[in-house]
C-alpha cells in the first residue's frame, strides 16, 4: 500500500512541476493522471498492490469533496441573496449537461458498438 | 459548562484531530444511512455529510478555517485519488479507442452546454456578474474551476460550492435522467454524468460499475482541460456579445 501511494504521489509531483514550468493551466494532478496512464500503456497495466491501493482509494472517493463542499457554511448571505439563479442555473444546466451529451453520444454511436451492461446497484 | 469540559473543548476546538475525526464521522454516519436506503441516490452521501457538518459549524460558532485545518488532511487524497484514476482508464481503454470520435463530439457539445446554459439561466433569472462568472465553470472538477472563476472575473471559493453542488445534483439524478432518456450504455451514462458533475459524478459512477466509472474519469479530465483552455477566452466574447 505504501509503494503504491508513493507511486501516486511520485506522479502528482511530476504533474505539479510540469504544470508549474509549463505554465498550463491544467491542475497537477490531471497531468499526473495523465502521465500514469501513459506509464500503464507502456508497461502493459499496472501490479496488484497498485490496482489494490487506487481501488481503495476510489471506492470512497465521495468522502474527499466533504470538506470543500462544508465550505457553504461561508456563502450563506449571497447564496440567501441569489438564490433563485443560483439553485436554477445549477439544477437546469446539470440536467442540460447530462442530457445533451448523453443524446450526442447515443445517436453516434448507436449502430456502430453494442451496448455492454453490467448489473448495477 | 464546567470548567475541565470547556477546558477539553479549548483544546479540541484549536486542534486539527477534531475537523479531521468529525469529517470521517460525518462520513461514516452518511454512508450508514445511504447504505440503509439501499444506496437510494437523494441519500447521496456526500450531500448528507456537508448537511450534517454545516449544522455543527454553525451551531457552534466555529469558523470554516479552523475546521478546514483539519479537514485538509481527507481534502489531499483528492490529489492522488486523481492520479489513480489512471488505472480503471487503462482498464477500459480498448472500449475508449473505439469510440474515440464520437466522444470527442459529446464532449465539446457537453462540455459548452454545461457552461454556457449555468451562464445564461443565471443571467436571465439576475444573478449578478461575480455569481455568473462563479457559475460558468461549476462542471469541472474543483481545482480547475477554481483557476478558471478566477480569471474569467467570479469568486473561486463561491466557485469550489457551486461545482460540489453541481456535483451532488448530477449524483443524485443522474440514473433517473439517463432512464428517462433510454439511456443503458454504461459507456454513455457514465461519461455524460463525468462531463456534467466531475469527480462527484464519477465516485457515482463508479458504484453503478467500473466500466460506468472509467468513462466518467475520462469525461471529467477531458472537460477540466477543454474548460480550462477555452472558458477564459469564451465568456468575455458571451459577455460582450449579450451586454448591447
């Protein structure tokens, strides 16, 4: 477990540093992600206790926005000012989002993959 | 009070070890609940945590910094969480090749709906321009919505609210959207739920299967890199075109 997490920090790290030289405006980690992916491509997928470790880390993914999102507690007034645009642009543009980019998919690729269904919870 | 509990209380109220246990209580307490409805999607667990943990701030009067300086430390693995997200990629990348061009399609049309419909129902209900601006990028994952709120004119900490909103409101409706539109690819679910509610959508995902799961890891990194290149240059163009 620890190998594998130094092994995701090791990449974090490059991505930072590239997105800091490069001045990208993409996060670190993004480019971090990106760069494991490659590693992966190249060695042909990655060792258990890496696929282990990362599927630990995945599978409670939902707890790491916790904190960020307690950050409500600061924008009570202005959410309590703005609230009707702000509560409709969220719920519409979401829906729009899912559903405009889900159409587009379905209608390109339709006839050419069949669908693969697995039994969800 | 007596005076040895407010004394603990000091102490407990200056220490990261209380933001960083609450958290996880809060988490477990959540994911108790959506596990005992059957992981119903409105008892999303990341709704029911900030619920729970906005009423003890409040209640107790205590800032947001000093949870934070505990909470900081769940609020890191968003870092390497993101990294691994390289490996269910892998996985399913003989599936992504496949498809490569007409994701490509969806996600530019996704990914400029998701921004421009925030911005102009905003804009017609009156929403003002920092809130706007804060709402433009709100379907990317936190860190690149923050960096593009802040150069497109909006609040990056109203901005990093607004996107786990968006987030949770895409967790939760997501699989009732997609069954409403006939939707059974988990190929397609997944990656319209990535390109509208980020990493919050894709912990989603990831629970419905691990193909669902893989695209929405795609379609999150994917839209964080188009937003971050083309929003800045977009809304001061919508902004113009809009202010006569």
């Amino acid at each position: 477990m620890i190998a594998a997490l130094t092994l995701l920090l090791v990449f974090q790290l490059a991505g930072e540093v590239i997105a800091r030289a490069l001045a990208l405006p993409i996060p670190g980690p993004v480019i971090g992600m990106a760069l494991l992916f490659l590693a992966l491509l190249i060695r042909g997928g990655p060792g258990e206790e890496l696929r282990q470790t990362s599927g630990q880390l995945l599978q409670h993914l939902s707890l790491l926005f916790v904190p960020a999102g307690t950050g409500i507690v600061i924008y009570g007034d202005r959410i309590a000012a703005e609230w009707l645009p702000l509560l409709v642009a969220l719920f519409l543009s979401t829906f729009l989002a899912l559903a405009v980019t889900a159409l587009v998919l379905k209608a390109l690729t339709h006839r050419r993959t069949k669908p693969t269904t697995e039994a969800g919870r | 009070m007596n005076p040895n509990l407010e004394e603990i209380w000091v102490y407990l109220s200056t220490s990261p070890l209380l933001g960083l246990t609450l958290t996880l209580l809060a988490y477990q307490a959540a994911f108790w609940i959506y596990k005992r409805v059957g992981f119903h999607p409105l008892a999303n667990p990341v709704l029911i945590s900030v619920a729970i943990l906005a009423c003890l701030l409040l209640a107790t009067g205590t800032p947001y910094q000093r949870y934070f300086d505990g909470a900081q430390f769940v609020h890191f693995l968003l870092g390497p969480a993101t990294v691994a997200l390289a490996i269910p990629l892998h996985a399913q990348w003989p599936r992504l090749k496949s498809m490569a061009g007409p994701l490509l399609i969806a996600l530019v049309a996704g990914s400029l709906t998701a921004a421009l419909s925030a911005w102009g129902i905003g804009a017609l209900l009156g929403g003002s321009r920092e809130s706007l601006m804060s709402l433009a990028p709100k379907s990317v994952t936190t860190p690149i919505a923050m960096g593009v709120a802040e150069r497109i004119g909006g609040l990056p900490s109203l901005t990093a609210v607004l996107v786990i909103s968006a987030g949770i409101i895409g967790a939760v409706f997501g699989r009732g959207v997609m069954r409403r539109l006939n939707v059974s690819d988990h190929a397609v679910h997944g990656f319209a739920i990535g390109i509208a509610s980020h990493g919050i959508g894709t912990a989603r995902a990831f629970q419905v299967s691990e193909q669902a799961g893989a695209f929405a890891a795609l379609a999150m990194g994917l839209n964080g890199l188009i937003t971050a290149v083309s929003l800045p240059w977009i809304m001061p163009w919508v902004e113009r075109l809009f202010a006569g």
